[in-house]
C-alpha cells in the first residue's frame, strides 16, 4: 500500500515536524486496487449466503426465504426480535391465510418489499414475529419444509 503520502512530515515556523493527517480514501483506494491485483474483485461475496449468518438470519415464516437488504437491520433491530430467539417474521395476511392469528394488540415491524423490476418500488409492509401470533395447537409459522412451532432454532 502507498502510505507516502499519508505519513509525509512537514515542519512548521517552530522547526518542529508534524505527520500530514491520513488520506483515509487513498488507503481504502489502495486496498481496493491490491485486492484487483490479487484476482479478488472486493465486491464479490466470497461466502455462502445460506450459511452466513446461521439460524438467527431473520426469515419469512410462510415461505422459508431469508429476508435480505434493510429488512434484514430493520427486523434485527427491532425490540421483538431482542426478546425472542426465533427469527421467523410474516405480514399479517401470511399469517390469516395460513390459520395463524396474531395477538391482539401487537405491532408490526416495518419491511419493506420489492414490486416489479424498477428500482425504488418498495413497499412497506408491517411484519409480525413468530412469537407474536398464538393458533390453538402451537403450530405456527414451521416454513417450508418444517413441522410444528419451535421457540428458539438450535
């Protein structure tokens, strides 16, 4: 990396030297430029999307797919899913559709999700938690492929 012109001195009326302040661009610059170099683009994703992450990653418990972009912040952020270990969210007619109520008087978490191909045509929608829905026989929001509620994913 090219720190010349990171650390050059300069003296000052005193005589006494100073380091010039960092060119943090330059040093980025210089790590993007090394890593072309190198043969890794920095804007590919070197790890497997479906692992990263692990069972807490939120996903959608109608359908099983992991929520990505913002919705991943703004559902992990979310005071609901600081006190639940189950990271599975549903829009409120997800959960009517498949028998599941949510309780009443529980507030949703904002999601947003695409409409069409063009860029900037999400739609906010309220997400609820697993947690925050009952059904009389425990069994909600098991996602594709799984059976009956769990609590906390192992």
């Amino acid at each position: 990396m090219n720190r010349t012109s990171a650390t050059a001195g300069t003296e000052n009326r005193g005589g006494k030297s100073h380091r010039a302040p960092r060119d943090h661009y330059q040093e980025v610059t210089d790590r993007i430029i090394a890593a072309l170099e190198a043969g890794t683009p920095p804007w590919r994703k070197p790890w497997d999307p479906d692992k990263a992450g692990g069972p807490a990653m939120p996903r959608n418990a109608a359908t099983g797919q992991r929520y990505r972009g913002i919705n991943v912040l703004t559902l992990g952020m979310s005071g609901v899913a600081f006190n639940s270990g189950d990271p599975r969210w549903a829009t409120y007619k997800q959960a009517e559709d498949r028998g599941w109520q949510v309780r009443k008087g529980e507030r949703g978490t904002i999601g947003y999700c695409n409409r069409g191909k063009s860029v900037g045509t999400q739609v906010p929608h309220a997400l609820n938690a697993n947690d925050q829905m009952d059904d009389g026989n425990e069994n909600i929001g098991a996602g594709a492929g799984q059976a009956g509620r769990r609590r906390a994913l192992t």
